[in-house]
C-alpha cells in the first residue's frame, strides 16, 4: 500500500535536460516542483573529475553513467513474426540514468532543424507531387512551425554557450556557417571550436567538390561564459573524453551545472532520487491525472499527488510509462489504429574511413565531443530529390570526437580482426585514419513502433518496453546515396584508401553502438488519431500530462535531436505559463 | 624523443602486478607511503593465489589472449597483463552480471539481438576454459592455435552451449580491454600499448595543441594513477565513486 505523500503543484518524471529546465521555469513562476530522478544524485565535483574520469573502461565500456540494464532494458525484435528478446546489455544506443541523465554523457552537437524538417510531408507533396512519399512511410508534419521554435532554440544555445557559426542572420547569409539553416535571430554565443588537421582537410575537400562546410555548433564551450541562469563554464580542453563522460572542466553544457546548480536552493524546487516512477495516476474520469505512484529510496511506494505532471524521462520510457498508465490509446499495426509507441525511429548511420597509411598525423586523442567539420548539403531536402525515390539526407562532416585506445582500432576491412597482423595495423592506421559520418533521417513506418512485451519484465515486475525497429526501404536508399557523397569527399581528402560502412546495408542490430537518438512514440501533431499528444506536448485526454523529449519527434531528423528537443521544451513552458497555468485546460490544437 | 624505445624492458609479472600496483589503487585507505614501498617495475614473481582463475585456466587464457595479440617488437597481451586483468575483473560487480539483464526466458534469437546466453562474464568463462575443445590447446603450435581461433570465429565449434563465435567476439572485445585500457585495470603494464600506438593516456588538456597539424605529440603517457616515470598521480582518488 503506498504511502500518500502531501500534495505538489507540478510533479516531473526524470532529472535530465527537459526535466531540470521544467523545474526552474515551473518554480519561478511560482509553482512547486517536485523531481523524481531514478537514479542516484552525481554532480560535477565530486563524481566527474579528471583524471579518474578518464577512465575508458570504466565509463566507454562498462557505462558506470549509463542505465542499469540489470533492473530495467528493453526488448527487441526487427519484424512483428519475430520474438522480442531482452536488450541484455547495452549497445547500439546509451540511455543516462543519474542527476543529469543522458545530458551528462552527451557529446554536445548542437543543432537546430530545417523548417522544411518540422512540415515533413507537407514539403515534399507540395514540392514534389503527392507521390513523393511513399506508402510505406508515416511521416507527418510537427504541427509546430521553424518560426515559432525559433526563439526557444535561440534561449537554449545560450543555455549551453553554444560555439558556432551562423549561416543565416535574419534572413542574410553570412559566409563560414551554414547556408541551409533556417534564419536566426542571433549569432551563436560564443566562437566556433579550434579546428584540428583531420577536421580541416574535410572541410577543405568538401569545398573543393561544391560542397558547404561549417564548424560544428557545439555545446563544449570556447571561452568563459555565464549563461541566462547565472551559471559558469568554461573553455574546452580538448581533451577527448566526452562522450560517454561527464565533463570535469564544466566546459560541456549539461543540465546539472548549467540548470540544476541554479535551480537547486529555490523554495519551490525538490528533488528526490533513486525515486522510480510505477505510473501515472489519473481520476475517476481518466479526464486528469492526479499524480504518480512511485518507489522511493528506500524501497517502499509512495503516492506523490500533483496539479501537473510532466513526463520528462528519456524519450523511450516517457512512451514507457505511458503504456503503463493508459495515457493515449496504445499503437496497433494491424489496424493502424491507436496513438502511443507509433512512429518510432532511429537515427541512420554510416561511417567511411579514409586511410592515410601514416601519412599524416591527425593525433586523434586531442578531441571534443563537438568538434567537427559539416557539409549540410545533402541534409534534409536541402538538394534535389526529384527520381532518387527517398525523403530525407543526413548531415556529412568529419567530428574529431576521441582517440581511446580501446574504441580506436581503424584498420582496413581486409585485415584481419586480430593476430600480428591486426597489431601491426592498428599501429600504423591509429594516428593516420580519419573517418566521415553520415549522420542519416529515419523515416516513420507502420511497422516501426514500441509496445509492452507479453514475457520479460524489470526488477519492479512490470513489463519491459517492447521495441520492433529495422530500417526502412527510404532510408536504406538515402543511405547509399549520401555515402556515396562522402567516398567523393574522401577520395579528395587524397586518402590512401576509403572504405564506406552503412549500418542500413543489412537489418539493423541492436548491439553495436551507432546513436542514441531514439525518437517518437509519443509524437506531437494536431490530429488525434495519430499524434500521442497536441502541438504543444499535451495530452490529447489528461489535459494536464505534458509529455517532453524527443519522442514527440513524428520521424527523426538528419540532426542530433538535443537542440530540436529542448526547443520543444521551451515551446510547451512559454505555453504553460503563459496560458496554462491559469486557465487549465485541454489547449487548442 | 622516442617513447617507442625499450618497449620490452620486463618480464611477464602476473601476481607481482597485482599485489604491487593494481590491488592498492583500488582500495581505499591505503596511503601514498604503503603504496611507494610495494614492487612494481621488474618485480619478481609472487607464487600467490589469484582473484578468480585456477592456475589451469590461467595457462590456457595465457594461451588464448597471446594469439589474440601476440608479441612483437611490443609485448602480447599476456606480457602486458592481460590475464591479470581478466583474474581481477572477472571478480568485480562487472564479473558477477551488473550491467546484464538476467531475467528468463533464455532463447537464442538472432545476431541482431546480442548476448542471450545466461552466464555472468565469470560463470560465462569458467565453463568455456572448462570445455573439451579447448583441452590441450596451450600445447598447440602457433599455427594449430590460430587453426581452432578460426573456427570459433566463424561459429564452426562450439564450447558446450556457448556459440564459437559468441565465445570469440567476447574473449577478443576482453583482451583488446584490458591491452587497451588505464593500468590500474592490471594490464596495459607500463603503458606499452599506449606507448605503441602514441596515446598520452589520462591526463589530458590540448588547448594549445589542437590546432598545430602534423605536432610529433611525443610526450610519456600518463594514466589514472600514474606516470610511466614512477611518478605517482591522483591514488588517493581512484577509489573514490562506484
């Protein structure tokens, strides 16, 4: 029997970037907020300090920042005629779990999308005839337009300290950024990253075969900045421990020192650790919720009742938790019906290798998380789809993001895997390979989507998400056409040899790593049938769940969603303070 | 300077490593003094109990990971440690399933869907080293040894229900871990792999050199806990966190 808690105003699932950010608006606008984070509290210092963090093994290969699959995974099956089976450790993509959750161990890429990304369908009927998009895809238009977002991506770069380049001021193009961006009302905050030689020579071919290259907007800082919150960062080390690490140097934007440290002594802010949410609770009409039912800290159930609550977990288990309370109509293939875990997606990736056989030194080791050198020219519809038979495109860039030891072993697809020659190789390619990454769409489907599983459960005996995912016809097309760009860049890198890897040549796999970029299920939209929630993150049923993250993605974009996600957040919090809070209520589509 | 000079300067030290260097790192409590007296460098065997492995296993892993990553101009993995490594960390929470969902059903499945046997990485290798097909491999020439490698990489022997091929991938992904990784993890000893491919290891802040191309970075590496030069670094902290 849980224990009943006294009541907050606005309780908030999750203690990462959406959930943190809600606090504070939600609190200084005079509402109490209560956090429930289910992992344990970590912050900077003590926890995240180098040299200890700099660890590889520890923190790249054994994940100590990342969740415990021991308690709770996922299941996963490429086709419904297939058997789910459990995630048993992770793999292809790194959930966080802690104060901070995945934004401690983010690498920082910080983008915006194309206002053509967020009217998906309807750019390509209106540009390309209504046959443009094929019948396999479910892709659908956001509901929320690049102009509205536009400030709230703006606020959020300043959050970070955002280094970058702007390609398009007001509406002016400005030469160095990048020439497809959407226009932005102000430059970024601060000086793009240092360039090293890998990235540079990326940049340098790219131009010289048409293409466009920027420096990568980046969330690790370049030089000492306050942000709108009063928190301080400071310049980047290069250090190449980002990914998969907490930054020590505070010189990576995340949600403990950039929000929390700010947020943390406010009479209105709470927050309560290893708390795993069970449930949303609704009232007797399933018109509201009234809280959530949660185990706490030590072990026992508590009801926590609220005014609001606000699902700000990682994407999956926002759909997860969602599934558990009856919040929207869960998603059926067979009859297309039903609204939460539809339109799940990925992120389509491929790498292409370019060899120098000790031609040059790139010193891989001096790195960040967001250092890079982009070409956007083949990103969304940013070039001319006309006969390829695809939607979408992906960004191309070399990202200089580490040279660890154990994740670093670029040798030829003709050397064996391991014995004295493998050692010889990894030798002689470590300092003199460079790699360019597609970072590729991935298109909604109907038989993409997350369900309950009817076998596995997690530690609290509830049953595991279920996640039936293979790349789509369209994207294994865009996949082929844009790596085939990035050979031609290879090749006028003058790389000794270049050898392509596309993750979407075969089915995909849920072991190795290739992003955590895990969208939809809970997507955002104006029709019910088939949005979990309206344009502004609310439920279509309990008028005051408001639904966070890059699940409200309708498909995923050619981008790392950090950027798109938090602008989201802003969106829906302008609207709740400005309209919400006083008059609640189901708001207008 | 040349870093890549001397890269065999030792003997293979399994036990001395780990009561010299490994175990007080990880301990909290033992202070700066304790440390700087137990041997390191060139210390002489200990004839001593280990963490996890019998001695049986121990030869055959030796075995194993050496043709993974055998000696060169640089040492094989089990010159560098590596089997030290895998005796300690087969005994840590890692060793013992954190980090593994364990719950049943156990069904094969395909590929795509990863790990599904239902051993921890200790239980996992205490029945492979066990198995029959393995039995004798230690006496194998080189070539024999390479001979049945293969064919557990390519799934055509199996180690009792454990797949060749799972067995491969794992026992490849554990030893270029412990090779590649910081030495307070019992391999890697000296940091002759970071020495070998030029990696300066954990102490690291390229503010001024990121944008000098083509820089010979020459400089010793330096890991969690120490210095190549003996020169101790951050012990007290390596115990702290999870």
């Amino acid at each position: 029997m849980a224990t009943r808690l006294p009541k907050t105003d606005v309780v908030i699932v999750g203690g990462g970037w959406t959930g943190l950010t809600a606090a504070y608006e939600l609190a200084h606008a005079g509402k109490k907020c209560t956090v429930l984070e289910r992992g344990a509290f970590r912050h900077e210092v003590p926890n995240l300090q180098s040299p200890e963090m700099h660890d590889e093994l520890k923190y790249a290969l054994r994940y100590k920042l990342m969740m415990d699959t021991q308690r709770n995974t996922l299941t996963f099956r490429n086709r419904r005629d297939e058997t789910a089976l459990p995630m048993r450790r992770l793999g292809s993509f790194l959930p966080g779990e802690g104060l901070g959750g995945a934004g401690v161990h983010w690498n920082g890429q910080l983008y915006r999308p194309l206002p053509s990304d967020l009217r998906l369908r309807s750019h390509y009927t209106e540009k390309y005839g209504a046959g443009a998009v094929s019948d396999e895809l479910t892709i659908q238009d956001w509901g929320v337009s690049y102009d509205e977002l536009e400030p709230h991506f703006d606020f959020f770069e300043k959050v970070c300290g955002a280094a970058g380049q702007a390609g398009n001021l007001r509406g002016e193009k400005v030469a160095g950024g990048n020439p497809y961006e959407g226009p932005r009302q102000n430059p970024y905050p601060n000086p793009p990253m240092k360039q090293p030689l890998a990235t540079t020579m990326f940049g340098e071919a790219a131009r010289r075969e048409g293409f466009n290259p920027f420096p990568q907007p980046s969330a690790n800082v370049t030089q000492r900045y306050t942000n709108p919150y009063g928190a301080v960062l400071h310049p980047c080390t290069y250090c190449g421990f980002c990914e998969r690490f907490g930054c020590g140097y505070f010189a990576k934007a995340d949600p403990i020192i950039c929000v929390y440290d700010r947020i943390k002594d406010h009479e209105n802010f709470e927050l309560r650790v290893n708390s795993t949410v069970l449930r949303v609770d609704k009232s007797p009409d399933g018109k509201t919720a009234t809280g959530v039912t949660y185990v706490g800290e030590d072990g026992r159930e508590y009801e926590q009742p609220a005014d609001m609550v606000l699902l700000c977990a990682f994407g999956l288990w926002n759909v997860h938790l969602m599934l558990l309370s009856k919040i929207g109509e869960p998603y059926n293939p067979e009859t297309n019906t039903g609204v939460v875990g539809r339109n799940y997606a990925y992120q389509t990736m491929s790498t292409t290798r370019v060899f120098f056989n000790g031609k040059h030194r790139f010193n891989p080791f001096m790195a960040a998380g967001a250092l890079g050198t982009i070409a956007d020219d083949v990103n969304g519809d940013n070039f001319d789809h006309s006969g390829l038979g695809f939607v979408g495109g992906g960004y191309l860039g070399v990202t200089q993001t580490n040279g660890r030891p154990i994740e670093t072993s670029p040798v030829p697809s003709q050397t064996k895997t391991w014995g004295a020659d493998f050692k010889r190789a990894v030798r002689e390619h470590y300092n003199s390979t460079t790699t360019i990454v597609l970072h590729g769409s991935s298109m909604a489907t109907r038989g993409n989507f997350l369900d309950l599983d009817p076998t596995y459960t997690d530690d609290l005996g509830r049953p595991l998400l279920r996640m039936t995912f293979d790349f789509p016809e369209n994207d294994r097309r865009m996949s082929k056409h844009c790596t085939e760009q990035a050979v031609r860049i290879g090749r006028a890198m003058g790389g000794d040899l270049v050898e392509p890897s596309e993750r979407a040549s075969s089915s995909y796999s849920v072991v190795p790593y290739q992003t955590t970029h895990n969208t939809g299920g809970a997507v955002m939209g104006t029709d019910p049938k088939t949005s979990a929630v309206n344009r502004y993150g609310q439920a279509w049923d309990q008028h005051n769940v408001f639904v966070f993250g890059a699940c409200l993605f309708p498909q995923n974009i050619g981008y790392n969603p950090t950027g798109t996600l938090m602008g989201l957040a802003y969106w829906t919090l302008t609207k709740i303070k400005s309209d919400y809070l006083a008059n609640p209520r189901p708001l207008e589509g | 300077m040349d870093t890549k000079r001397n890269a065999l300067t030792w003997m293979p030290s399994r036990r001395a490593l780990l009561l010299g260097a490994v175990a007080p790192a990880l301990m909290p409590g033992l202070g700066l003094d304790a440390l700087a007296q137990t041997p390191r460098q060139g210390a002489p065997p200990r004839k001593t109990p280990g963490f996890f492995l019998t001695e049986a296993e121990e030869r055959l892993l030796t075995a194993l990971v050496d043709r993974i990553i055998p000696r060169d101009e640089w040492p094989s993995a089990s010159e560098a440690g590596v089997v030290d490594f895998f005796d300690f960390q087969l005994t840590t929470d890692w060793g013992h399933g954190q980090g593994l969902y364990r719950k049943g059903p156990h069904t094969a499945g395909n590929p795509r869907q990863g790990y599904q046997l239902p051993y921890t990485p200790s239980e996992f290798y205490r029945r492979a080293l066990a198995d029959k097909a393995l039995a004798g491999f230690e006496g194998l020439a080189p070539a024999a040894q390479d001979a049945l490698l293969t064919r557990l990489e390519k799934n055509e022997l199996s180690l009792g229900d454990i797949p060749g091929g799972t067995f491969f991938t794992i026992l490849r992904q554990n030893t270029l871990d412990g090779y590649f990784s910081d030495p307070i993890h019992g391999g890697n000893r000296d940091m002759a792999s970071w020495r070998m491919i030029g990696f300066p290891g954990a102490h690291a802040y390229y503010i001024t050199e990121i944008d000098r191309f083509e820089l010979d970075y020459a400089r010793p590496p330096a890991g969690v806990a120490y210095r190549t030069d003996g020169v101790l670094r951050g012990v007290a902290q390596t115990a702290r966190g999870r």
